[in-house]
C-alpha cells in the first residue's frame, strides 16, 4: 500500500476520536507533511473543534442540523452524511442563517489487525480482519467535521495554523525516520522492489528488508494498540512496566527481595509465568498493595 499522507491523518484523527469518547482530549490542532517540496498543512479533528469553539465566542455558531446513513455491500463500510449550518446569534438570543454545507465521509466497518498470542500481543506478519468496536463512532464524527471545516472562514484557520505551530501542537505526519522506513518496507514487500539505504545504494532481498518490515509491523501494531479498549489492550500498553512497578513498590516500603517473597516466585519472569491475568505487571502491584494493607487493618481493628 503506498504511503499516503492523508491516510495517516485519518488515523491521527481515529486516535482523536477515541481520546473524546475515553474522556479525553488531544492537543494536536494542525497536521503537516511534505509534498512536492512544498509544506502542506491541514486542520485535525481537534483543530476543527477549537475553530468552531473561537467562532462561538464571536458569535457565530454552527450547529450539526441532519445525519444521514446508508450500509455499504455487505455491510462492510457506512455512509454517513451530516448537514452543517453557521448562524449568526445576538446577544438577545435572534438567530441568521449564513451557510449550510454537507460532509460525507465512508468508513470501513472491519480493520486489519495482527493476530494475537496467548497474552494477547500483537504477532508480528500475521494480520487477520475483525470488527472495528468505533467504526461507527468514526464516521459520524468525520462526517461532521468535514462538514464544519466548510464552514469555518480560512483566515481564522490561516490563524489556528500559526498559533499552534507557537503552542507545539502541530503535528508533522511522514517526517520521522520510522514512518519512512515503514513506508520503504511496506513498497518493499508489496512490489518487491529494492530498499533504498542512502543516496545511490540499494539493499535488495529478504534479508536486507526485512528489519523495516519488521519495524513496519511494530508500527502497525503500535496503532493498534492505541486504539484498542483499555481493558482489551494487551500486557505491553495495559500493564504498567517493570520499572513502575519497582517505583511503586518502593514507594509501598519492599526491598526488590521483599517483592518477589510476597509474590512467592524467585524472580519476575517466574511471576509472569504465574500470573493469571494479561497484565502480569498491574496484577503484582495490586497484589502488594492488598498484602501491605492488611496488617494495616488488622492494626487498626485491634486499636478500636
């Protein structure tokens, strides 16, 4: 599949969304990335809803009027189509209609995903189709801020461009080193072509490409990750890490030693092994919190 800018930005936003419906928020206001020579910069999802939140407090509001929804063949992508309307809005509270737009906006219904080990990780080079628990979540709210970027006048973009590039919160899709080289393995495997290591060599072969698929796949697997449930994420983003985990249980008052005794392994890989939960990590910690309180309580109880 050959790299496309705004299939990345489509991605960046699908994390924006879920951040929303988590309770979150991200700060990415503005994505941008090289084409031709030139810097091309776009609004975000989030970027979208902070120019309309500055448009409301000047007065004129827009509003999401009408949703429109049709399946796809085999119900394999939605469409969806949501009508927006600016108003002008006086201080007594009387209403303009200024402009009406429509965003559309198609989604697939399934996503391709890594296969899953027993603990729920990611294998690399095996993929599978399954169910995107948000597609539809997804396609709404695409949709409605295609529809509402019609409606927002460009100087104020040309602004939010410039104040975000000040605030840090402008995001460069395709810049990093590891987005290119998933991009060159990915043309790799699908084309067979050479990987280019510099300018005027090529490394050619399985071998020689595969660490950039390698490295294509933990890419792959890392947005997976991001934009699975949290309770369905598997130990490498749902567990804490060891060196949290040695943190807070420090912080409890055990020894390293102290540890592994309450636990009754002799070491932490003994006590992945002997964990019962996909999070080996959270679920030791939980485990010396209840073991440090108990004696707690039980001094409590004997005090009163």
């Amino acid at each position: 599949m050959p790299w496309e800018p705004f299939s990345l930005m489509e991605q960046l936003d699908d994390e924006a969304i879920l951040a929303e419906l988590r309770g979150g928020m991200l700060s990415t206001y503005v994505y941008s990335f090289q084409q031709d020579g030139h810097e091309v910069t776009g609004l975000s999802k989030t970027g979208v809803d902070a120019a309309v939140s500055q448009m409301a407090l000047k007065g004129e509001v827009i509003r999401e009027e009408e949703v429109k929804v049709e399946w796809g063949p085999d119900r394999k992508d939605v469409f969806v189509i949501v009508k927006a309307q600016r108003y002008l809005v006086s201080r007594d509270g009387r209403e303009i209609l200024l402009q009406s737009a429509m965003g559309a906006k198609r989604q697939p219904v399934y996503m391709k995903v890594h296969e899953r080990d027993r603990f729920n990780r990611p294998i690399a080079n095996k993929w599978t189709e399954a169910e995107d628990p948000f597609f539809f979540e997804k396609a709404i709210a695409k949709a409605a801020r295609n529809a509402k970027r019609r409606l927002i006048p460009e100087d104020l973009i040309v602004k939010i461009v410039q104040e975000a590039a000040a605030q840090g919160k402008t995001k460069k899709v395709g810049g990093s080193d590891a987005v290119n080289r998933a991009r060159e393995a990915r043309r790799a495997r699908e084309t067979g072509s050479p990987v280019t290591t510099a300018p005027g060599a090529t490394r050619t072969g399985e071998a020689s490409t595969a660490p950039m698929a390698e490295q294509a796949d933990r890419d792959q697997a890392e947005h997976e990750e991001r934009q699975t449930p949290f309770d369905q994420q598997s130990p490498g983003v749902a567990d804490i890490s060891a060196q949290e985990l040695g943190k807070a249980a420090q912080a409890l008052g055990y020894t390293r030693d102290a540890v592994f005794a309450t636990l009754g392994v002799a070491n932490l890989n003994e006590w992945k092994a002997k964990a019962v939960t996909a999070t080996p990590l959270r679920e030791a910690l939980k485990k010396l919190e209840d073991a440090k309180k108990a004696p707690e309580e039980e001094a409590n109880d004997l005090a009163l």
